[in-house]
C-alpha cells in the first residue's frame, strides 16, 4: 500500500471557490484503494458550513515556531466518501469569513504556516506519507520546508512531493525580507535559482523549484506555460524542469454531472432519447428566465467568472451585433468584472427575449444551462484545464471555444467533410474569429440537425470522468515512489 496526502487550500465537500476544491475532493475517490491510501489535509476555516463543521473530529494540538513565536497547531478529522481528511486549526490564521482575503501579505503568512503545519503534523496525526501531493502555490513551501529541515529526521526522510499547478498566474509573491523573516528559511534560499523571482520571494517558484514532480492540469498547458506569453515570468524554471513536468488533464465526477439522474434538471436524458428529451430542458428555461419560448431556437449557454481570462473582451466586442442580428438566445450565469456584470445587465433590458443575465451563483441553474442549451461559449484567454467545457460534452451541449489548454486537449473541432468532432473552435484571440465559429455553429445547428445531432452525441460518450486521470497519476505515483 502506497501512501498518498493531498495538501490543498480547499477541497470539496469542506470548502469551495473554483475547479481546485473539485480536482482535491474528487481524485482522490478514483484512485485505485487496493494499492495506494489517499488522504487529503486542508485548512479548518471558520467560514465552513456548519453540516461540514460538525463532522469533524478532535485528533490533537501542539505549538510549533512559526514567525518568532509559538503557535498553536490545532488537528481534526473527517471522513467523507471513504476519503480521510485532516483539518489544520488555528484562529488567528483561518478565521476568516471567506476562504482567501484581499491582504496579500496575510496570505503569505497564512500558508506557509499551513505548509510548516502539514509537516509538523504528520508524526501526530499517525499517517506517514511515501508522497505529498501539493496544489497551488498555497502549498509551494511543503517541498521547501521537507528539503530545508525536515528531510534531517528519519521519519521523513525519503518523502516525495509533487507539486500541481493548477493556474500559473497566482503564485503568492511578496518582498523577500518579508517572506525570510515569516518564514524563518536562511537568505540561502532566496536567490534567482530557488525562491527569488523578479526580486521577490515567490512561493509557487519554491515548490517548482524542490518538488521531486511538477505537473498541471492539461497537456497543451504544460507546454504553453514554458512559453513567455502564457509563463508568467515563470517560464524559465519552468523549461529548466521540462523533464519533470508534465501535464494531466482533469475530469469531472459523473455522479454530480450526469443528465440522466440529475436532479436539477426537469427532463433527464441519454445518449439514446436525448434527441427528443433535451429541448424540453431548453423550453423549460426559457419559461423560468422569461426568454421567448421557441424550442428550435439557438441557445447558447455561458456558465463564467466574468473576467479578461474567460474572453469576455471579446464577448463583448460583438455582443450587440450578436443578439441584434441572429437568430439566437443567450443565457449567462456567474459574476466578476463590475463592467462586465453590467454590460449582461444592458443587454439583458435591451433583448429581453434574447439575452437572459443572471448576475450571481447557482449550482440549480448552472445544470439547467447546461441541460438546456444547444450549445456553450467559452473563448478563453488562457485556460489549465477548464471544466465547464468537460460539463457541456457529457450534456451533449457542444462547446464553441478557443484552442488553448485544457480547452485544445478536450473539445475535437468539427469537420463536416469527415463527420468528426465533439465542438467548435478557433485559433486567435480575435472577437472576429470568435463570431465567424459561432455563426458557423448556428449554421450547423439549423441547416444540418442531422450532424449537430450526431456530434452531440459524441460529445456525450467522450469519456472524461476522473478514472482516466487518476491511471495517469497513479502512473506518477509509482514513477516517483518505486
């Protein structure tokens, strides 16, 4: 049995804000149990759920040094779904009422008490890991701090650490006198080739730097990030370990995204009915939304962070000429950017029976947009992985996006003459481009049912649920332990 923790600052079911607390509570439950333990450690934040709270178990305490004091070190523990996870407490550090703050240093100062902590922890806790599964640079420090001093007791020795990049441009940077005198590693470690970037330390570049694997969430990233455009000053490093670097895609957990048993859903379907069930979901929506009530039209389904990332630049190029034009309906879910929300907001009074804007987050709706839409737009920037894309293909909703990361590796672009393809895509980050896909889109839509048919459903048999990932990483795993 090969022992395996994951260290995250979030993971579902416990704590959420994006696609890393999905990857950390559901990889774990496809690795293979007959070979490897895999349990996974997380901040205890006060902002929990008070359900999730109530599941946790009082382990054990002890103070460790930490930023020229003793601090308190607090353990508990769950298990949920036959995963074990373990719980780091202290107040001062994670009483916060969101999970992450604006206070950039606090930040600092929070997770690399969480990295020392995890360390510190594991002879008390009784679970003596082969690996360290890090994510993000939250967790950069754990392969720094084993290296620096930890590595020196025998129960450590011989631990290996991957670190995952799951998006490159957050990577927890702050001066280095700062982060020296928190942290309490020598000025050894503070140079061009260890934690220094740019003259600042930079806590995803320690991970990167000492982990024994680096990985990320598709292939096309993992080459795309040792490039200057998409490295984010990190590219040399990052081509520096090329040969430890690889990249994974992510799944998603079929029991959650599956539109014959979904219970937000008001028509469930398959791949066999789906031809006459799906648009039920679509009529269904227009009536909740208030959108004209036409069960042939051209729905397309946004479910976003509204930011630069996503392409809603780009969106918002041509939106106008969009909506005034075509013969289609738009549904947006999510929230970020002020000018972006209220550009959905304008458009939304001005075509009201075109354009439906909903200005927050739902779960319940974001599976009935995805259930009832013909198709789902995503005209990323840059994207890891991306998930909303994998969502859309197992509802046979067919994705229009741009052939970066994840994106490229998982959405085939339709060819006509050949019969193949899962989605629409297209190259440059250009709104031209973007609007030329998404009215070839609409072309195929209503003058060849017959093909979007097909292709939607070979969107819904394509397979990316976390049982192929997980073989890959375990594929790792053992590379890495023997």
């Amino acid at each position: 049995m090969k022992n395996i923790l994951f260290a995250a600052s979030e993971g579902v079911p416990f704590i959420k804000t994006g696609g890393l607390a999905d990857v950390v509570g559901s990889l774990p439950k496809d690795i293979d149990r007959e070979y490897y333990d895999v349990r996974v450690i997380l901040p205890k934040y006060s902002c929990m759920k008070q359900e999730m709270k109530d599941k946790l178990e009082y382990i054990s305490s002890f103070y460790m040094d930490f930023d020229w004091k003793s601090m308190y070190v607090g353990l508990l523990k769950a298990e949920v779904d036959g995963v074990v996870y373990y719980f780091i407490d202290n107040e001062d550090m994670f009483n916060t009422y969101k999970p992450y703050t604006d206070d950039a240093l606090f930040e600092i100062r929070r997770f690399s008490f969480f990295s020392k902590a995890v360390l510190s922890a594991l002879p008390t806790i009784g679970f003596r890991p082969d690996l360290i599964h890090c994510h993000d640079w939250q967790t950069g420090l754990i392969p720094v701090y084993l290296k620096e001093r930890f590595q020196e007791n025998e129960f450590y020795r011989g631990i290996k650490t991957v670190m995952t990049i799951h998006n490159l441009r957050f990577q927890g940077k702050w001066n280095v006198q700062d982060v020296e005198s928190i942290t309490g590693l020598s000025g050894y470690y503070f140079t061009p080739d260890k934690l220094e970037a740019y003259k600042d330390a930079n806590l995803l570049k320690g991970g990167i730097v000492y982990a024994d694997a680096v990985t990320t969430v598709s292939p096309t990233y993992a080459e795309e990030i040792r490039t200057p455009f998409y490295g984010e000053g990190l590219e040399g490093i990052l081509n520096a370990r090329q040969n430890d670097l690889r990249g994974i895609i992510n799944g998603i957990d079929y029991t959650d995204f599956s539109p014959d048993n979904d219970k937000y859903i008001v028509k469930p379907y398959t791949v066999e009915n789906f031809r006459r069930n799906k648009v039920k979901n679509k009529t269904e929506l227009q009536k909740e939304l208030g959108l004209k009530e036409d069960p042939k039209c051209f729905m397309i389904g946004i479910v976003s962070r509204l930011t630069d990332q996503k392409g809603f630049d780009l969106i918002a190029y041509v939106m106008e000429e969009m909506l005034n034009t075509d013969a289609i309906q738009v549904v947006v879910l999510g929230t970020g950017e002020e000018r972006y929300e209220n550009m959905f907001r304008y458009f939304d009074e001005k075509y009201s029976d075109k354009l439906a804007a909903n200005i927050y987050y739902s779960e319940e709706l974001s599976h009935k947009i995805y259930a009832a839409s013909d198709a789902f737009l995503m005209p990323s920037l840059f994207e890891p992985c991306g998930l909303s894309q994998l969502m859309s293909l197992r509802y046979g909703t067919l994705p229009i996006v741009r052939e970066t990361g994840g994106l490229k590796d998982t959405v085939e672009p339709y060819n006509e003459y050949e019969g193949t393809g899962t989605g629409f895509t297209f190259r440059n980050y250009n709104a031209h481009e973007m609007m030329a896909t998404v009215r070839y889109a609409e072309k195929i839509f209503y003058d060849k049912k017959r093909e979007w048919n097909r292709m939607a459903e070979r969107a819904m048999k394509a397979d990316f649920s976390w049982k192929v990932s997980a073989g890959k990483y375990q594929e790792m795993y053992d590379w890495l332990i023997g």
